[in-house]
C-alpha cells in the first residue's frame, strides 16, 4: 500500500447530521403527490368545479349498451377499426412484420447486439414479482385425514397457478419463513405440528436472496429461488463465450434456481432435482406438470450466453438456438430465457430471445406474454430526465408454450405503461392490455389517458378503445370474459365497464363515480365485483383561488353491483381505520383470501387511528392494529366483520409495537371451518367464525 | 437495516405506503448526506444535493425494478452521485427546488445558520480531511466518485461497480490508475511545500 492509500483508508472521516433537516425533508417528502399516485396525498386538483359534486357517488352511463348480432371474426382478415368506429388515431409504431427468427452465428449475434443497441441501457421500470397468499378453491381431499374444503393461492387465471410463499393442500401447510419451508401437518388442527423443514441452501457468497417462493405438485414441492454469486471469468468458462468478443473477464451473475424436493414422505422431504439458470428470476407459472420460469439476462457487461444446469449438467444455448425479431432496436437487449420444467422427471426445455426487460408478465394456459415498457424520459444514467417529451410505450413479447413446447411467437406494441398482470388477459385468442400514457412537461405530468388494446395472435391490433379518463390514471384492472373493469383515478374513482364483445370495437358500457379508489378488484360472481383500496375525501380549499385538495383516508372496501352494466352500481361499502391503514392485498392479490361458498373475506392490515381529539385533517393515524380482519361477505348485507386475528403479543398489542416484520401477518388459509394465518416466524389456528384460538405454532 | 427489510420497505413504499418510504429515507438519509458532504464539505449544499436526491428516488421508485439490495443501494448511490456532479457543474447555479405543492414544507430556513456553523467547525475539527480533500478535488468528477467510494464510503468493488453502473474489472483498473495519478501529485505537492 502506498502512502496515499494509507492516507485514504486511515483519515477520519466528518460525519453530516442535521436533524432539523431530516425531518423537514422528510415530512415533504412523505407528503408529496409525486410519492406515489396511488395514494394520491394531497394532489393538486385539475378541475375543481366538478369535484365537490363528485364526492357523493354518481352513477353516469356513457355509452348505452347495444349488443349487436355477433360476427365470427377472422384473426387473417384484420381490419383496423371499422365504419362504425373508426380506429383512433395513434396506431403507430406498431412493429411492421412478426419479424421473428434466429442468428445464425455467434457472429450474427454480436452484430446485431452492437448495431441495435441504442446508447440508452434504460433501466426499465415497473415492478418485480412478489409473492402472493392465498384465495379459494375446492379440494377434492386427499383422503385420510384432510379437510374436504381448503383454498389455494388466489391466482389470476384458472389452471395457471402463481409461485407464493405458502402452499396448502388440504392436509398440509408448506410455508417459506426466512431461509426455510416448514412443513407441517396442519389438519386437524388441534394437533398441528411441523413435520420437517427444509433449509434452503445459502449462497456462495452469502448475498442477498429474494425470498423463496413455493408450488405444490402432488408429492412434489418446489422451491424457487436465486443466487447473485457465481464468477465466470471469460477463459475459463469458454464454452459461453467462444467466438464472442463482447465476452467480459469477469462477470457477475445471478441465476435462478429451481429445487424439486420429493416429499412423498412429508416428514422427510429429498431434494430431487437442482435446476439452475443464468439471468435473473423474474416470474414462473405452473400450468399442468410444468412449470414455466422466466429469467433475465442483461448484456450491459457483454456476451455471455445463457445457460441452464440441470443436477449439474451444464447446456449451453447456441447463438442458433436464439430468437430475436428484427425489428425490434430501440429495447434492453437482455437474454430472456423461458425454461419449461417438467415436474414429473425434472427434465427441461427453453427458448432463449433477446426480447428485452421483462417487466410484468400474463400467462394463459397457452401463453406467456411479457412486456417492457420503455420510459423515453430515463436518461442514459437511468435517472428521470428533465423536460422530456414522454413517449411511453409498451413491447410486449407472446411466448407459446404447451408441455414442454416454448416457442418465441410474436412482438407487439401499444402506447403507455401497465400496472401490473391485471391490466393483461387472454380471452378467445386475443390479447387485452390496459394502459396508462402519461406526458410530462419538465417534472409536472402534463397530460394522462388511459385506453384498451386488443391484439391478435401476432399481437396486432385488431381494436383499441383510448383517451379514457384524462388526468387521471389506471388503479386497478379485471378483464372477465366479455367485459372489461378498469378503476381510474384522479380524486374520484370511475369504475368503468367496458364491453369487449366485437374486439374490433371495444367501449364503454357504463361508469361509476365514487370517493376513492381501488388497488385491486377480485371477480364475486358475474355481476358483482369486490374492490379494495383507499378512501379519500375531497376538500374544498377555503383559501380563495386555491385548488382542491384531495385528503387521504382509511382502506375502503366495496361490493359492485354491474346488473346493469349502464349503471353500475355500488353496493355495500366499508371504511378500515384512518389515514396510514393498509394492507399488502392492495399490491398482492395472494394476500387476499376469499370463498364465496361461505362468504369468508380475509385480508391482513396494519390498523392506523388518528387518536381521539385531533383535529388537523392532514394528521397520520397511529399504528394500532396488524393482524387479519375477517369478514363474512353477502350481497344482502354486506361486510360483517367477524373478528380479528394477530400474532403480535398481548402486551405488543397494548404498546402499539408492530414493527417486526417477522410477526406481521401475510397469508391466510383455511380448511374447513379452520382458519390458519402465518406471518415469518408464527402459524396460528382459529375457529371460524368465532376466531376462536385453536392452536398457536413456529415456523 | 437489513436487506430483507430493505427489500420489503421498497416493495411496500412503491405499492403506495409512505411509511415504508420513510423507513427507506431514515436510513439512507444518514449513508447519502455523510456521503455528499465529504464531497462537497459545506453543509448548505449538502442539504440541497440531498433533498434534490430523495425527490428523484422517489420519483424514480415507481420505474425501479428490484433485483436485489445491492443494485438498490447502487441505485440511491448513484442518484446521489449524479446530483453531487451537477453541482460540480453548476456550482452557485445549483439549487434545490422544492416541489410547487411542497414549498410549504421548506419555507422555514432559519436553520441554516446553524448548519453553517456546524458545518465549518466540523471541518475545522478534521484538518486532514480537507487536506486530503483538496487532493482528491483536483480529480475529474468521476474519479473522484470512485475514491470516496472505495476509501469513505468502504465500498467493495462490486458495489462500486453497481454504483457507477460498470463492470467491476475496469473499476478496479481505474483505481489503481487513479491512486497513482494521486501518489504523483501528492508527492510533487510534498516537493513543493519543501522548497
């Protein structure tokens, strides 16, 4: 070490506090519009006139339903628009052919890397997977000594099940708590206990891991996780880089990995099968035996090919065996790779493509669908631009698969960006987005619409329905068969109903103009929707010249009523605590359980109250509550809250101390008339419906 | 923090929870403003750079897709990094501008004195420090990133190599370039001082 090392590493160093603007900045920024809109803190409202009216519900139908005889529609005849409803204008962009092939060469490969790429490695946005908890199903039983009735993860798409951090089957609870699956004997439950646990193993370099997420297939159980540890170094791992020059020295990597563990004997589980790919995990499905994983790989340290490593066995993906579109320049470039696992003997099967970021994904029983939107105002240093012109747009990528078949089909394009896998569906062989576009002037949003696409199988555009609810934007999205219901927001919440009958001609068939919003809708049966999200209050100023402002309140849960679809209606509704009060089903729906069969609702919350005598409108609740809230739902009379469940101790509870994570409650289940909640570090057993404890567990 | 509970409060922040936000915030407040104002050693600065850099975080956290603590942290370091050679760049012409709807919160600057003041007897207290500051300023902006965050921000190669959005081996390399560009101007200033 040199003297000016020594100097560097023994100098002492000045420390920076200024408490006074730790907090002043805080408190700014905790009320900023900016922070999220989805919260909507305080905004400044556009239009103030209208607003007041708004606060009590209106009902307002816009376009009158008028279901006309159904024409059989051919996806080789596509015409954009018709006379009865001329496209929108806009159509542009979209991608001029399918486009897609594969490289001949590792050279091809690297040309087209090196020509295409535009010097904007945007960083792309929109969030990454989480996990999820648990909805209803009915279980056939396993015979023996399991319950007849129990739920299953709350999925999108029936047969298409999602990776969450607990599994239930009926008899058994598998759940992830730190680094571990416990499995325990769960029913009945007055003698649950845990059978076995399976530790996970660490990483190399004890890095980081995102938390490990679970599917159940029969006696099998597998476990998904990632490493970000393995060093390749360019010569030594020639086989995935030869004949690359772009190949780095060294190279960090994170890979997905994907255990298989035969638990046919429960009490001792064995690891099977080790299944690894380079690219990191960004989504899985579970459809039949198979399950699909999604992996990205970026290219912004070079070349290196993908690779998957199955017990050990390394196969390398060959520049011919990748498939790219053409068209496609201005994008990621990152390896996106879709391995189809087949559960049963552990083999696998991928389609590697240079299909750019992978984002949110939908997945039918036939497809999986990725997107990237691309933000135009992300500066190459991947921070927000100032004064840019806003060209949001999305690229969406369909993969087939079928079994073991996964085939890079088609790209496509529409404006604007997604809020998550709700805002994607597949119905009847078209593919349905919704989109939010958003334009800034500088650091202010400008402008905003929201609009609908339906694409066809080579995901062009057979019909759109855009320029919805200006200034505002999408909250909440469910497609269900033939319709459409989207929660745009602004400072009142339009539920609009959208017919998606003729796809060329998607509209509007009705809307609802209520306080508030919802995060996320769930399906009650065809004519009734259940909506949670947030209330608000919109207040008028009492400064003259001075905007509306729209104030926070509690979580908000309401039934919809969309009989007639022109007047969709709002049934029941119910208002949890006081500004602060939320839950993690408003940005999982695997934290929401329902079964409409006996009207169970559960949703975990952390509880805030503004304390009794505090006037000031802006003031935070005070966390007072996180445990479950059960409810038992009807149509007739609504939300009856039936009790609630914690795992936080009496004397927690008393000093309001809910910080720790580890007894915060994610997930519920059920089976039969026994409820079960598990935070990380507990799993508890309640009577339904008097909540009664049956029995108290560690993970 | 951990990183878990990194994780989970950005997971809960970006969902719309401002709470988890401010988790965020409490801690990457102390890391970043330390940070910035070993760079910049003035206190009032500091406080712009900063705020200027929480606004674009959170701005940004929307667009931001997690895939891991490490790229989290490189992410806010790097915002900061961006803003402290704005001011490189603009110097007096820098500013922190509060939000239009956010003024309110920033109307009250009477502690600014108190922060000058802090802030020179700071520097006054760690004579080396400025010494070896004015050292290192005499780099170009990006090389001076590298050695604060390899030296005071006890970075690891990889880190920094996140930060600064390269592959690790060209970061190591510029070091090593860079410490010597340093031994070789320390040492003429040494030779100067002598004579």
């Amino acid at each position: 070490m040199n003297d000016i090392e020594k100097k560097l590493s023994e100098v002492e160093k000045p420390e920076f506090s200024n408490n006074k603007h730790k907090h002043q900045l805080r408190r700014a920024l905790l009320s900023s519009s900016q922070f999220e809109k989805k919260k909507s803190i305080w905004p400044k409202v556009a239009f103030s006139l209208s607003a007041a009216t708004a606060v009590a519900a209106i009902v307002l139908a816009v376009v009158v339903y008028a279901p006309g005889p159904e024409t059989s529609f051919s996806p080789d005849f596509v015409q954009l628009g018709d006379s009865d409803n001329p496209m929108p204008q806009g159509n542009e962009g979209l991608l001029a052919d399918g486009g897609i092939r594969k490289f001949r060469s590792d050279q091809e490969l690297q040309e087209f890397i090196a020509k295409n790429k535009i010097k904007k490695e945007g960083e792309s946005p929109e969030y990454s997977m989480e996990t999820g908890s648990s909805s209803i199903a009915r279980g056939e039983g396993l015979g023996g000594g399991s319950s007849t009735d129990y739920s299953t993860t709350n999925v999108q798409v029936e047969g298409v099940d999602e990776a969450d951090v607990v599994k239930n089957d009926g008899q058994y609870i598998y759940a992830v708590s730190n680094d571990k699956v416990s499995i325990l004997e769960a029913y009945p439950a007055k003698e649950m206990k845990k059978l076995s646990e399976i530790v996970i193993p660490a990483d190399e370099e004890n890095n980081y891991r995102p938390e490990a997420q679970l599917y159940l297939n029969d006696n099998n159980l597998i476990i998904i996780t990632s490493e970000y540890s393995k060093v390749l170094s360019g010569n030594e791992d020639s086989s995935r880089c030869d004949l690359i020059d772009m190949c780095p020295q060294t190279y960090y990597e994170e890979e997905a990995i994907v255990y298989i563990y035969d638990i046919s004997d429960r009490s001792n589980p064995k690891m099977r099968d080790k299944i690894s790919s380079s690219g990191y995990y960004v989504n899985s499905r579970m459809v039949g035996d198979y399950v699909y994983i999604v992996t990205n790989q970026a290219l912004s340290h070079g070349i290196i090919l993908p690779s998957i490593e199955n017990n050990g066995q390394e196969e390398v993906v060959r520049s011919q065996d990748i498939a790219y579109n053409s068209d496609v320049k201005d994008n990621n470039f990152r390896f996106t790779s879709v391995i189809a696992i087949d559960i049963v003997d552990g083999e696998t099967t991928q389609q590697v493509s240079l299909a750019g970021d992978s984002q949110e994904i939908y997945v039918s029983t036939g497809n999986i669908y990725t997107t990237q939107t691309n933000y135009a105002y992300l500066n190459e240093n991947k921070v927000l631009a100032e004064a840019e012109e806003s060209q949001e747009k999305t690229i969406i990528n369909r993969i087939s698969i079928d079994k073991d078949k996964v085939e890079y089909a088609a790209t496509g394009e529409v404006r604007g960006w997604l809020l998550n896998q709700f805002s994607m569906d597949e119905y009847d062989k078209k593919f349905r987005i919704a989109t939010t576009v958003e334009e800034f002037n500088g650091n202010e949003l400008s402008y905003s619409d929201n609009n609908v696409y339906i694409l066809d199988e080579n995901l062009e555009r057979v019909g759109a329905l855009e320029g919805l609810a200006q200034g505002e934007r999408i909250y909440s999205v469910r497609f269900m068969g033939e319709r459409g219901y989207i929660v745009t927001y602004k400072e009142v919440d339009p539920l609009f109903v959208i017919d998606l009958k003729n796809p060329k001609n998607p509209y509007v068939l009705g809307q609802l103009k209520i306080p508030g919003y919802s995060d996320y809708l769930h399906p009650y049966d065809e004519n009734h929707l259940i909506g949670i999200g947030k209330d608000t209050e919109v207040v008028t100023s009492n400064i003259e010249g001075e905007e509306n402002i729209v104030l926070p309140k509690g979580m908000k849960m309401a039934i919809f009523d969309v009989s007639d679809v022109t007047k969709p209606k709002e049934l029941h509704k119910v208002v949890i605590g006081d500004v602060g009060t939320s839950s993690e089903a408003l940005y999982d729906h695997k934290a929401f359980l329902f079964n409409k069969k006996n009207g169970l609702l559960v949703l975990p919350i952390s509880l805030a109250e503004i304390p009794e005598g505090v006037e000031d409108d802006r003031s935070y609740g005070e966390n007072v509550f996180q445990g479950v809230f059960v409810y038992r739902v009807d149509l007739n009379k609504g939300f009856d809250l039936k009790g609630r469940v914690t795992h936080y101790s009496a004397e927690q509870v008393e000093q309001a101390e809910f910080h720790n994570y580890t007894q915060t409650i994610r997930r519920s289940l059920y089976m039969d008339d026994v409820l079960y909640t598990l935070s990380q570090e507990f799993i508890k057993a309640n009577q339904l419906w008097s909540l009664k404890e049956i029995k108290a567990d560690k993970l | 923090m951990t990183n878990s509970e990194i994780k989970e409060s950005f997971l809960v922040a970006k969902s719309g929870d401002e709470e988890a936000f401010g988790r965020i915030y409490d801690y990457y407040y102390d890391k970043l403003s330390a940070y910035v104002y070993r760079r910049v050693l003035d206190g009032e600065n500091t406080q712009d750079i900063i705020s200027n850099t929480f606004f674009k975080a959170l701005k940004g956290l929307k667009r931001f897709k997690w895939q891991g603590a490490s790229q989290f942290n490189g992410w806010m370091y790097r915002i900061a990094t961006n803003e402290v050679n704005a001011y490189f760049r603009k110097k007096s012409h820098y500013h922190f501008s509060a939000p239009e709807d956010l003024e309110q919160y920033f109307f009250d600057n009477s502690s600014t004195d108190d922060v000058q003041d802090d802030a020179s007897r700071k520097i006054d207290l760690q004579k080396d420090f400025v010494e070896i500051s004015q050292v290192i300023q005499e780099l170009k902006p990006k090389e001076q990133t590298l050695i604060h965050l390899r030296f005071f921000e006890d970075m690891s190669m990889r880190e920094i190599a996140e930060t600064v959005n390269k592959n690790e081996n060209s970061v190591r390399v510029s070091l090593h370039r860079i410490l010597k560009k340093l031994k070789l101007r320390s040492g003429a200033k040494q030779l100067n001082q002598l004579n």
